[in-house]
C-alpha cells in the first residue's frame, strides 16, 4: 500500500508549510484548544475534495480548468470563468508565496539570526528559481520533505509530552466555538488547509501516475492516507501551542517554544531547518501549480521547460520576493496570505463541485449524493467564513 502513495503525500507536505506551523502555533496560543473544531472541518473538507480533484484527473485524464475549457459552451461564460480562476490562482499564490518565502526567511533567522534578513527573501528566491528552472528538483524535493516529517514528527511527540487535557482536547473537537476575535483566525486555519491551487495540482499530478479508472481506489487511498496524516499533524501543532507560556506570538522564537519540551534550547535550531525546508518545498510547488493552471487555462499543452509555462513560474515567484521585501513581518504576511486562501476557496469548490457532478465527463464515477451533500455543506461554510472574514478585515463585523 505505502508504494501506491503518490501526489497526496506532496499536496500534505504543501499544506504543512510555513502557513500551518503560523496559523495553527497561533490558534493554539490564542484560544488553547477551543479551535480544534475548526481543523477537524478543514482536514474533512480538504478529503472530500482533494478525492473529488482526484478522482476528476484521473478519470478523464483532465485538470480543472480544462475540464472547464471544454465543458462550457458559452465563449463568454466560459472566459468570465477561466478569468476569475487565474485572478484567484495569481492572487492567492502570489500572497502563498510570499509566505512561503517568509517561512524560509524564519527558518533562516531561527538559524543564523536577524543578521542579513533583508537578503534572506532573495537568497531562498534564487534557490527556488535554480530547482525549477533545472527541472531537477524531485530528489531535492524529497529531502525537504523528509525534514518536514521529522518537524511533523516532532510536533506528535511534543503533544503527548505536554500531557494534554484530554477532555478538554475532545471538547476543542467536538464542540464548535467562535470565541470573540477568533473569526480571522478560523479563516486562516481553512485557507492554510484546504488550498486552493492544491485542487488544481492535484488533478494535474494523479493523471501522471494513474491511467485507468482502475487505478482510482489507489488515488483515493492516497489522497485519504496523506491527508488525515497531515491533519494530526496539524492539531498536533495547536495542542502543542497550547501549552506554550504566554499569548503572544510575534517571531520565530514564540514558534518554536512549542518544540521546547521535545528538543530544549535546540528546539530554534529544528524548527529553524524545519521551517526552511517547509517554506522552500512550498516555494518550489506553488508556482509549479500556478503555471499548472496556466497551462490548462489557456490550453497551451506546454512541457515544463516551454517558456510560457516558465514566464508563469517566475513572475508567481517575483511577486512573493516582493511581497517579502515590503518590510512587513514575516508572520504578518503569513497570515495574510491564508486569509486570502480561505476567502478564494468557494470560487474553487464550486467549479469542481459542478465538475465532477457531469454525467457526460465522469460516468458512473460523478458525485454520489452524500458526496454533493458534504461539497454544499462545506461551499456553504467557505463562503460564510470568506465573507465574515472580508466584513472583519474592513472593521465592518
């Protein structure tokens, strides 16, 4: 079975970046274990429709946005939509990248300290550029992922170590709770989790490696395995923060007091490598993704050396070292970028929820009825929170 694990281990690995080690380190801090719930919701969601994405790619061979290419037969219709995917695409990768970069910058400044930040942003910029544009990045690739299992690792030892409350961890789970100021946060936790590129990649990536519809029980085991693994992961990193002393996180020190009864004064030094290995693994794939979609968008069918897919590629990572030269704070930027995730995420659903329920594309295989039920529970919930999350950005909540 662990042979047949494929692109899920790379879309976990994606998430588990820069953005959930911030975005789950601060619910913990901030709310204890009351925002567990919120995690739960966002690992559900992001296997319903990560085996939707799946399933799609495999069975028609097809991504996102070709599928909405051909399927639409309104030339305008179906521009207005290619429109709105690459809009939401440009913007929430170029906001992810940034805080991609802007893990890498922490897991530098954990390491070597604040000296030289301001060149950190390109340094980590150039790395990525070099990996892309050699196309030789699959072995390096599996080596940052390697260190982020042992950070993941780390943060699962760490949770049992603190001897959490269990009963109040269930209660954190079961019991949904919106405590005051905690809208943002929520947001955040889904953007960091349910990616929207990632449903784009992932179609794009299945169809590499499975073929046939038999190969679907394969890509649903996965997509299932991969997922639930990085979302214990991620209550792990909440549960962990939790125990950590004090309610404010404001640099990559407070991140990595949560390693500190694991690892002791050492702990900077392993979320430093941890962090810079998550924040380059996800600075190489989303704007691999980006020019994924891209590709599909426009129907360029292009290799990954043509020079559209790679004037993609670089302007995606042009925007995030900007974005990370602006000044603002590494953690800041972070948060952002999952805030604006969680607000483009219904566009994304939606679109796939309608793809894989045409009875022309997928056959026997579109949406069963329990499957449309939990994809317009959860575009429900994503559009809620976006828009709850947009009227408490502009102070209007």
């Amino acid at each position: 079975m662990l042979k047949k694990v494929g692109p899920g281990i790379l879309i976990a690995a994606a998430f588990i970046g820069p953005g959930t080690i911030t975005a789950c380190t601060l619910a913990g801090v901030e709310f204890g274990y009351v925002l567990l719930w919120a995690m739960g919701l966002s690992i559900t969601a992001t296997v319903v429709l990560q085996e939707m994405s799946a399933r799609l790619g495999v069975i028609t061979q097809k991504g996102i946005a070709e599928v909405v290419r051909s399927e639409i037969r309104s030339p305008f219709l179906r521009n207005l939509i290619i429109g709105i995917v690459l809009m939401a695409i440009v913007i929430g990768n170029a906001a992810y990248e940034g805080g991609n970069i802007g893990g890498g910058v922490l897991g530098l400044e954990a390491i070597f300290g604040p000296k030289g930040m301001d060149y950190y942003p390109f340094g980590i910029g150039i790395l990525a550029f070099i990996l892309l544009y050699l196309g030789n990045y699959r072995t390096l690739e599996k080596v940052f992922v390697t260190l982020v299992f042992v950070m993941s690792l780390s943060f699962l030892i760490t949770a049992l170590i603190t001897k959490p409350d269990l009963k109040a961890v269930w209660k954190g789970i079961l019991i949904p709770s919106l405590p005051s100021e905690s809208v943002l946060t929520v947001v955040a936790l889904v953007g960091t989790t349910v990616v929207p590129y990632n449903l784009f990649l992932h179609a794009s990536l299945v169809r590499e490696k499975w073929k046939t519809p038999d190969d679907l029980k394969w890509a649903r085991w996965d997509t299932f395995f991969s997922l639930i693994l990085g979302g214990l992961v991620s209550m792990a990193i909440i549960i962990t923060a939790a125990a950590i002393p004090g309610k404010t996180v404001s640099g990559v020190l407070d991140l990595a007091k949560g390693l500190e009864p694991l690892y002791g004064h050492a702990a900077r030094y392993f979320m430093g490598i941890g962090l810079f290995a998550a924040g380059v693994t996800s600075a190489i794939t989303a704007p691999l993704a980006a020019a994924y979609v891209a590709n599909s968008c426009f129907g360029w069918k292009a290799a990954l050396k043509d020079y559209r897919f790679r004037s993609v590629w670089i302007i995606i990572l042009i925007l995030g070292v900007l974005v990370m030269s602006l000044g603002l704070k590494p953690i800041e930027i972070i948060k952002f970028a999952q805030i604006a995730n969680g607000i483009l995420l219904p566009f994304t659903a939606i679109f796939l929820v309608w793809a894989v329920n045409r009875s022309a594309l997928m056959g026997r295989y579109r949406n069963k009825t329990l499957q449309n039920v939990l994809g317009v529970v959860i575009i429900a919930l994503t559009v809620f929170l976006g828009v709850k999350g947009i009227l408490k950005v502009f102070n209007l909540f």
